[in-house]
C-alpha cells in the first residue's frame, strides 16, 4: 500500500472493493520487505466487528475490530504452510479476494 503497517492503524482494513463478507472473520496482515528475496512477516490480526461504507484515504471500504499487533513481527517466510498461502493468494495480490477458503 506503499506505507509500513507501522505507520497505520494495524487493525483497519482499507478496500476499494466491497468487503462485507469479511464481518466476523479473522484478518491476517503479512508483511514483506525486499524485492528480491522477501522477508514475509505476521504484523497483526483482527477479528472484523465493523464493515462501513466511506471514502478514507482513497478507498471506499473499511473493516475494523479488536485485535493484536505483532511486535517484533513474525517471520513467517521460511515455515512449511507459507508456500501454500502464497499460492492460494496470487503471492498475497488477491488480499480479500481469496478470502474465503474452501476445505
């Protein structure tokens, strides 16, 4: 989104689509630094206890809840599932899109 999860608010979810399928799920914010080989981190999760409608910072959306930051954040590139969750998101491209797995 071209700022650090640190220079937001870690339990906010910014959307240009709609997002109300999202209410009462959990959101995962995995970070990344690099543009080689990234460094994919867990920065915070939160369970969305509100969807509104309303233009903030040029989006049309936004989720929010209660929640918990990650810090020091959680390196997650290296662990066994990660490959899978990158496959399943389009390399996290999809974000929301894909939010809704089918076992």
């Amino acid at each position: 989104m071209g700022y650090s999860l640190a220079d937001s608010q870690p339990q906010r979810l910014l959307a240009k689509k709609p997002i109300k399928h999202l209410l009462r799920n959990t959101v995962w914010f995995v970070t990344f630094e690099g543009s080689g080989a990234r460094q994919y981190c867990l920065g915070s999760v939160f369970r969305v206890a509100e969807v509104q409608e309303k233009d903030t910072e040029g989006f049309k959306w936004v989720a929010s809840g209660p929640g918990y930051v990650f810090y020091p954040r959680i390196l997650i590139t290296d662990m066994s599932w990660f490959p899978e969750v990158l496959r399943f998101t389009g390399n996290l491209a999809l974000g929301s899109e894909r939010s809704r797995i089918k076992r």
